[in-house]
C-alpha cells in the first residue's frame, strides 16, 4: 500500500511517500481502506519528537490519527462491522506507528464508530480528534443549559465543535477568536471576544457575572485568564495546561478513543447541531504541506487529507 512515513524525528521534510506492507486484522481490529485523515497539531508535535516521553514510537511512523473510510476486512471477534461498512474513528494505538495516512489501516473497533450519515468522507475525517476532545473536555467540566462557557480559541479545530456541542446543551457561549473570525462564531451561536492582552477585561464586558465553566484549548496564559473571570464555583477544563488540574482544581482532558463518543457526536451532526468546518484539502502525496500548514497555527476548521 502507498503511505506517508518518516524514519526518524525533525521537520515536515522527513515526511515520504513510500510503499509498505498492508496491514492485518487482528481479533479485534478491522482494516479499513482509508478514503480521507486529517491533520491535528499532535502530529506534527508527534513527528517532532516533542511527545517522546509519552508516547512509544515505532519507526518507520506511518502518522495520522484521524480516518474516515470503508471497512475493507474483519477480524477473528469483530461483530460489530461487517465488510463495506463505512466508518469513522480516533485510531490512536497503544504505539505511534501504523498511523491513518494510508491507503490502509489497522483500527481497533474501539476506535471506531459508523460514519456520520449526513457527511462526506472528507468532512467525516475532520472529526473525530478534534470533536471527542470538544465532546470529552465538556462533559468532563460538566456543561449544562444555563451556563455561561468561556471558550479559548473558539474559531480553532476543537474549539469549533465545543461552541456548537455546548450550544446543543443549552449554554451560553463566549469565544476568543481574531477580529476575522468573530462573524464566523456568530454564525455558530457564540459571543466572540478578541484574544490578547485585556482579555479578561473583554470577557467581564460581555458577562460581568463571570464565566461558569471555561474551556482552554490553546494554552499559555489561558488559565489564569480564565481563572480571573470564573464565576463562584466555576471549573476549568484545558487540554494544554496540567495547571488546570493541579492548582484550580479543574480538569485536565487527554482525548481518548471512544466508540459512544463518536457515536454521540455522529447523532448531533445528523441531527443538524453540529457542522463541520474543512479550511482545506491535501493529497496524500502532499502530506507535508499540510503538516506545513497546520504549524502556522491560524487555521480555521481542519486540514484534511485525501486518499
């Protein structure tokens, strides 16, 4: 099968389209022909050797975490999928190595779930990392109808489905997003508010009564802003800053792989709640420019791969 890989740690450049084995089943695993993956900030993260300390890597890495595609062989005790189902999941194993950016992969079936009915396999990749992270980090902070939700880069992958996932609660939301992008999350149902020193000033501005949950996807300062709005006894949940955790007493998420997760958020995309925001779409051959792309940090939605 053609793949992306890379044989050691560095910059987009050691990315390659090479030809390498086609994967197996094993008992529990269904090898899915990939129709479209995506790229989130781990990846490059990944292939730059800043998670080594966390994550074991097999080289050659084939990188990739997100697919949307068909079910093209079944395992020994694999009742839930049958040969052409089309899927979607957060393929994230046990080791960095056979990875989504593939004609093929070997996906655990806890990793998967059925694909959206109202989306295209291009749209369909672009959710699982980013909306199980939303999804997790909401439930998580205990979201409710009522609340007022303070969300850190809001226009960004995650951000963009924890405005809608919060809005389908019942929240009121407030997002930090770029002047450009503030039309943008109106359009999402969020108050947008621009990032950057005065921040909490702007924040107080819009609720004056403080903030009952705020969500830190971006890092940085983040945290302590969020800490200076929250209301008495709101909660903190980030997934860039264990300080969340460790001294305000919040949470800090690690998106795990979840088979009900997705299939929640499959419901709330059909059911229209949420949409899918794809800023652009890449060939495989082209993989490192869409590495490239994701580095600048100023994308909008999320960069999809097409297989």
């Amino acid at each position: 099968m053609r793949a992306i890989t890379y044989s050691r740690y560095g910059s987009a450049d050691v990315l390659e389209l090479t030809e390498q084995p086609d994967p197996h089943p094993g008992a529990d695993v269904v090898v899915v022909r990939v129709k479209a993956a995506s790229v989130n900030p781990v990846d490059w993260k990944v292939r730059q050797g800043y998670l080594d300390g966390v994550l074991e890597t097999q080289f050659p890495v084939v990188p990739g975490w997100d697919v949307a595609g068909v079910v093209e062989r079944v395992g020994l005790d694999t009742p839930e999928y049958a040969v052409g189902d089309e899927v979607y999941g957060y393929v994230r194993k046990d080791w960095v190595h056979g990875g989504t950016f593939a004609e093929l992969v070997a996906a655990p079936v806890r990793t998967l779930a059925r694909k959206p009915a109202s989306l295209s396999f291009t749209e369909a990749a672009a959710v699982p990392l980013t909306g199980l992270t939303a999804y997790q980090s909401i439930r998580r902070a205990g979201v409710r109808a009522g609340q007022t939700v303070l969300v850190h880069a809001a226009a960004g992958g995650v951000g963009t489905f924890a405005v809608q996932i919060a809005r389908s609660l019942g929240a009121r939301v407030v997002g930090t997003a770029s002047e450009g992008n503030h039309d943008f999350l109106r359009s999402l149902g969020a108050e947008p508010v621009t990032y950057g020193e005065g921040l909490a000033d702007r924040v107080r501005a819009v609720a004056p009564d403080g903030v009952d949950v705020a969500l830190d996807y971006v890092g940085g300062d983040a945290v302590d802003v969020s800490a200076a709005v929250l209301a008495d006894g709101g909660t903190i949940a980030s997934i860039a800053d264990p300080r969340a955790r460790d001294e305000r007493g919040g949470q800090y998420v690690w998106v795990r792989p979840s088979t009900t997760d997705l299939e929640a958020l499959g419901a709330l995309i059909d059911d229209g709640q949420v949409a899918v925001e794809v800023a652009q779409v890449f060939d495989l051959a082209d993989a490192a420019e869409a590495h490239r792309a994701s580095e600048t940090g100023h994308v909008r939605g999320k960069i999809v791969v097409r297989v």
